[in-house]
C-alpha cells in the first residue's frame, strides 16, 4: 500500500472496509476494499470466490474492473484495488421526488441486463443483485460485489439466506436452497421497479412479510408452482389465495413496454421468468440496440480505415464487362484469398503493435435491514454491503 495516499473512508460492512485512495505514481483515484478476515497464503486469497469469478468475467464494460490486489505476508492482509466510481443506485435515488427520465433509465436497464447476460453466459450467477451493488459513473453502469456469487454448474441445495430480503426471489425464500440464476432477474426486476417508481417493490419486515407483500402485488402463484417448491421443502406451506393488485396500480408513469419487461422479470415461477439474453431483445431496449449497432459499425469502420492494406491483396488484371461494372478474373480472386490468408499469417508471426493478448469461499451473508446511514457513508447492512469489489487477473503484489 505504500504507492497509495488514503483519502477518507467511504463505507464499512461486515467483512470488509473501503477507502478512497490516490495513487502517488499517478495521481489516479481508486476505492481499496480492505477485507477484514485474515489470509495465511497466496492460494487462500486466489481460492476467493470473489477473484475467481472476476478473473473470468473481466474485461467487462458493465462489471467493475479491479486495478491492483495487495497480500501482506506477515500479517495476512488483503485489500483489493478497484476502479472508483461515482455512487451506487441507491444513492442516486434516494431522496428524490421525481422519478429519472425514462431515456436514462433504460439506458441503466440494458447494462445490467448486459452485465446479467455475460455474467449468467460465464457460469456464474450473482445472487445479491440490489441497487447498491449498482455502481454508476456519469452514463455507466457496472456490476459489483461478487462476495456472494456461485457457479452455475455448482451442486444444489445453496445457501438458504443469502441475498437482500427485498430482492429476494420466492424460491429462495420458499425452498431449501433449491434456486439458479434465474434468481438474479427477480432482483434485477425489483431493482428496475425501484428505479422507476423510487420505491422498493417487495418492502417486507421479514421472510413470511416478504412473500406476503409479493402475493399482495402479483397473486399467488398456480399450484403447480407451489408444488414444484413443496418437493424441494421440508415443511409444507398453504397460502390463501389473493388476486393480486398489480404493478400497473403501485406507479403511473410505467409504459406498456417497460411493464411488459418488468413483468418477464418478476415471474413466479423461475421456468417462466425471462433471462437476461432474452430481456436484452425485449422491445423495451430496442432504442438501445439501435444505438449500440451503430457504434459498433462506426467502430468497425474506424479500425479498417487505420489497418494498414497489405500490397498482396490488391487486386490485377480487373475487366470492364459490357455492362461498364469492374470485374476480377477468377485467378486473381484465388489469388487474393490466399494471399489474404499469408499475410495475416506473417503479421500474427510478426507480433504486430496492438495485436490483442489473451490473459493468461468468501463468507456468505445475509444482509438485515437496518436504519439508513449517515449520507457520507456508503449503506452497509440489510440496505447495502460493500460495493467496490471486483478484480480481473490484476497484480498480485505481495508486501
């Protein structure tokens, strides 16, 4: 830690502090997650679920990059170098009285589920996905807080409390331990209502208030939900039947697309719920993709513009047909394709500049709910745990 300059602390949770730093080689600021459990070695630290995942995941525009990862020997102190960003959702919502435009909403919608997707499509799910797990940076989101994460290959039953109450979907709450990534867009669902309407969708005191403020809002669920989790359930449980308010009556300024993709994502039953690839082709996001197809090929334009044109490819012998249109003998594009293909063969021999590389348990928790925190610490407890935790193959530096 000694090419670092603490500035203040940010916030505080059960495992783990975080501390705005400066670096003295550059001035650049970052966030230091100093965890408070001790390593006795360098396989210990490298068997975090937490840097085993993110290691995987990163390079991700919406997933927190780590810069540096600090093991002290002696003391078996370790403290994960992140990115600073600006604030977490949370924060940005909180005590607002109106709602964000909706442009800017979808915008923050369409990288989670960017973020969900990678993720998911890596094998791994998040499991406490909340809006202060949400880091945001001017137009950017990104995904944070891998304490909790699992494989999506890993065995069942799971943790039975483990998530945010709020954003907890009904199979973790009425199973043991049998749930899967789906759980991850039940959160994100709640998290998008939350945005939205600036209220949390599924506020319960406790696990029964929870599933009952859910029942409040979408209805009980079909019997052959209820039967899919009764077999995965020591004890058995009956739940008078409710019709269900529905979202449309908690808020106003919901559009039918936004509805339509915020009901996908709070289905009952996780077999029915949408995943995060299907919400990225969701009609709510069609502006989006507009956009992001756009910048690609502007992108894609600008690399060709600056790749050098290799002398082989280019093409004689060129014929003017009757209709006045160029045409290349049939030799000369055999020719180009071979030729094509030896030239990128030299340049990857060649090594050339900017030729892409390929890189080479922490506790589970629950988090109760506690009263807010002052505004100048970051929310810890049942509301918020720790947010700037991420890393992908970063130094490991050993003191």
């Amino acid at each position: 830690m000694k090419n670092y300059k603490a500035i203040g602390k940010i916030g505080e949770g059960t495992f783990s502090e975080v501390t705005k730093l400066q670096s003295l080689r550059d001035g650049s600021y970052y966030a230091c997650k100093q965890m408070k459990q001790r390593f006795e070695s360098i396989e210990q630290v490298n068997s975090l679920r937490e840097i085993q995942a993110l290691r995987r995941l990163n390079p991700h525009p919406n997933i927190l990059t780590l810069h540096e990862v600090v093991f002290d020997r002696k003391s078996g102190s370790l403290a994960l170098i992140c990115e600073l960003m600006d604030m977490n959702i949370y924060e940005l919502i909180r005590g607002r009285r109106h709602p964000l435009p909706e442009k800017r909403i979808t915008c923050y919608m369409y990288q989670l589920c960017k973020s969900l997707d990678h993720m998911h499509r890596n094998g791994i799910f998040h499991r406490d996905v909340k809006p202060e797990n949400i880091l945001i940076k001017q137009d950017v989101l990104k995904l944070g807080d891998f304490g909790s994460c699992r494989s999506v290959y890993s065995k069942q039953p799971y943790t039975e409390y483990i998530s945010t109450r709020w954003y907890r979907a009904p199979e973790c709450l009425l199973t043991d331990g049998f749930y899967t990534y789906k759980m991850d867009l039940w959160s994100a669902g709640c998290v998008f209502y939350e945005i939205t309407s600036l209220q949390p969708l599924f506020p319960g005191a406790n696990e029964l208030d929870q599933i009952s403020k859910i029942h409040d809002v979408i209805g009980t669920p079909a019997e052959k939900t209820l039967t899919k989790f009764k077999q995965s359930r020591a004890m058995s449980f009956d739940f008078p039947f409710k019709k269900g308010s529905g979202i449309p009556l908690l808020t106003a300024n919901l559009s039918p697309k936004c509805l339509s993709l915020l009901h996908a994502m709070v289905a009952y039953d996780p077999d029915e719920r949408i995943t995060a690839h299907q919400a990225l082709q969701h009609p709510y996001f069609r502006d989006q993709r507009a956009v992001e197809k756009r910048a690609l090929a502007s992108h894609r334009r600008s690399v060709f513009s600056e790749r050098p044109v290799a002398p082989e490819l280019l093409l004689n012998g060129w014929q003017i047909s009757k209709e006045g249109r160029k045409q290349p003998h049939k030799n000369d594009l055999k020719m180009a394709t071979a030729s094509l293909g030896e030239w990128q063969r030299r340049r990857l021999r060649a090594g050339p500049e900017g030729l892409p590389t390929t890189p080479g348990d922490s506790c589970l928790r629950e988090c109760p709910r506690p009263g807010l925190p002052p505004p100048s610490v970051a929310p810890s407890g049942p509301r918020g745990s720790l947010y700037y935790s991420s890393t992908w193959r970063a130094g490991l530096v050993l003191g």
